[in-house]
C-alpha cells in the first residue's frame, strides 16, 4: 500500500512502495493463501508468483486485490517439458521455479505458514523493506565488525576496521529469521557457511539468481526438507569465489508451523546422516579463477558435486546431473545480453492459472 508523505502546508503525496516494479514475492503452497490478508499491508502493491505444489487440479484461493500468477504441475511440465524434472514434486523446493520464470532484479520468498512478527514496542515488522534494507546495502564479507550491520541505522564501523574495506560488496543475499532464535547472527563472513532457510529469504537475482536451485527433494527423492539449506551452501560458495555479500538475521517474522514433524524427520533423517560429508565438501570447495560467472561457478560445482558426493549415494549423481538441467533452463528462459545461442524462449503465461487483481486473465 503506498504510503503518504507530508509537508509543511503541502498536499500529502503518494510515496511509491521501494522496488515495486523491481521485485516479485514468490510463495510456494499447497493450500489457500488466506495468510496473505495479514500481510496485505506489506504485500499488495507488489506481484506475487505462486508455485502450486501438489495435485494440478485442486484449486487455490487467493484474496482478492493481489496481482498475481499461478503455476501448477501441469505449467511447469509445459513449459519446461523433459527439463521439468529438475523442478521438486512435493516439496516447498518447487519455488525455484519461481525464481526461473520471474524477470524481476529481486526475489523475496516466504512460506505460507509465516506471518507478521512484532517488535518490542508492539508494531508489526514490515520484514519485505527490511529485506529490501538489506539488498540495497553493502555487506561486510572480507571483515568482521562487531556491531550487527554497519550499514543499518543507529549502527557504524568499529574502531581498527579497515577504512579501505568500508565500501564493503553488493550484497546477494537477505536471509531472515524468524521467532524463538535466541539472538541475532552478524553478516556472514567469508568462507563461513549457514544452514539457508527459505522461509524468510531475499536475494538479488540478478547477482546470484542462477545459483539459487533448491535441488531435487520430495516425491520420488530420499531425502526432502534440504532444500533451502543445499542452495544456501552453493550460493555461500559461489558468492565467496565472486565476492558478493550474504546477509543472515533481520528481518524476524512468525513462523507458526503448518508441517508435521513426525513426516518431517522421515524426510530428513538421511540428510542428518549426509550432512556430515556434505557440509565439509562445501568447506573445502575451490572454484577455478575461470569462472567468472554464477552459471559457470554452478556448472563447475555440479562436476565437483558428482566427483566428491556421488561415491556416497547415487542421489548426488542425479543431483548433479539435475544441477546443470537447472541452469539449461534457466538460460533458456533467462538468455544472457547478447546472447545468440539457440534455445531463446518467451515464457508462456499459466496454462488456467494466470491472475491479475484476483481475476482470471483473458486467454
């Protein structure tokens, strides 16, 4: 909603929302979205991409006056055909495909069960600006300053911090938190990776958009629930080898869980086992000075993922394999400046689905 500046005996003026045409908000569910009327505030004048998971043919209701598309199964196979594979049946990590089809700079993503957070003194928290803050801010990944984000308001560089690092790098990533956490994370560090939840997440897809698959995970997959941290890893990685910035702690919001925990630990439980070679594979990964951008940074780690993980399972062979359909894809719908290799495609609107202010576009 846009918001209403004052002056001293002048006419209020409509203040446009930040980024509103530069930024899509992409949700992944399986149910109606009823929880966006709490978010309507901090939503609305933004378009929203809605990845349908689930049964194709099961109807999701959204409130009206959001401006809207929604994909289901049926979409994603249609318009990616046998590279729909690389997109996850029954998992929250379909939302990549979201991140694919968007022509945005931005992506802040969000999970269906989250809601608004509250500060100290009772006020929602607009968690959107905050990632937006975030995005448009430098970050500090080649030196720790004590204070939180040097770059926030009521915050600066410490004593002894390099002057010459204080323009810090663009930053690629957001990653919120959400409540319960005991306390706030610093900007992350170089060569320090975090587990990645995309809950609460921002990122600059043109930075690092290519990186940001969620892997394989759900119908058909050992292991489920990974989704979000495996692409926070290769992202961590790559962002590290390019030198761009990840942020992780504010914004909070309200995380009331949807999922059963029981069915939880069932997709995971080989994960737990795996992340124990997983995570040191990441730490120990070096990409060739070559690789200049995300696409060949992913490739190149696709190869490592197949050499260093696949002796473990053959998951992470098909994984790697998945990892470079991904990118096939995303360069497909996404063709780079310049470009004139084949496979320049448009991308086709929801087969049924396509919406506008809660009303069904016209075929």
């Amino acid at each position: 909603m846009a918001g209403l500046q004052h002056g001293g005996g002048v006419p209020a003026v409509p203040v446009s929302p930040p980024l509103k045409d530069e930024l899509d908000i992409v949700i992944p569910t399986i149910r109606n979205l009823d929880f966006l009327e709490m978010w309507r505030p901090f939503f609305q004048a933004y378009h929203l991409i809605i990845v349908q998971d689930g049964d194709p043919t099961k109807t999701i209701r959204v409130p009206e006056g959001f401006d809207y598309e929604l994909y289901n199964r049926n979409d994603i196979n249609r318009i990616l055909g046998p590279k729909a594979s690389c997109i996850s049946f029954k998992d929250s990590a379909c939302r990549c495909f979201g991140f694919m089809v968007s022509k945005k700079k931005y992506i802040f993503t969000i999970d269906d069960d989250c809601f608004v957070a509250k500060n100290p003194t009772g006020e929602d928290i607009n968690a959107l600006a905050q990632h937006i803050e975030n995005l448009l801010t430098p970050s500090t990944p080649f030196f720790f300053n004590t204070l939180y984000d040097p770059y926030r308001k009521g915050a600066d560089f410490v004593r002894g911090y390099p002057f010459s690092m204080r323009e810090g790098a663009p930053t690629a990533i957001s990653h919120g938190l959400w409540l319960n956490i005991p306390d706030y994370d610093a900007p992350t560090q170089l060569g320090t990776l975090f587990p990645m939840c995309g809950m609460n997440l921002g990122f600059n897809r043109e930075l690092i958009g290519p990186a940001m698959y969620f892997g394989l995970m759900g119908d058909g997959q050992p292991i489920g629930r990974y989704d979000d941290m495996w692409a926070g890893w290769c992202c961590k990685v790559i962002c590290d080898h390019l030198g761009l910035g990840v942020k992780t702690g504010l914004p909070y919001i309200f995380h009331s869980k949807a999922s059963n925990p029981f069915v939880n630990l069932r997709k995971e439980y080989k994960g737990i086992y795996w992340q124990e070679d997983i995570i040191p594979f990441f730490q120990s990964v070096v990409l060739p000075k070559e690789c200049t951008t995300v696409q060949a940074c992913y490739i190149e780690l696709s190869k490592l993922v197949k050499e260093k993980l696949g002796p473990i399972d053959p998951y992470f062979s098909k994984l790697s394999e998945a990892m470079v359909t991904w990118i096939e894809s995303w360069d497909e719908l996404n063709p780079r400046k310049g470009s004139e290799a084949p496979g320049k495609v448009a991308i086709p609107a929801p087969a049924k689905a396509s919406v506008v202010n809660g009303t069904p576009a016209k075929k």
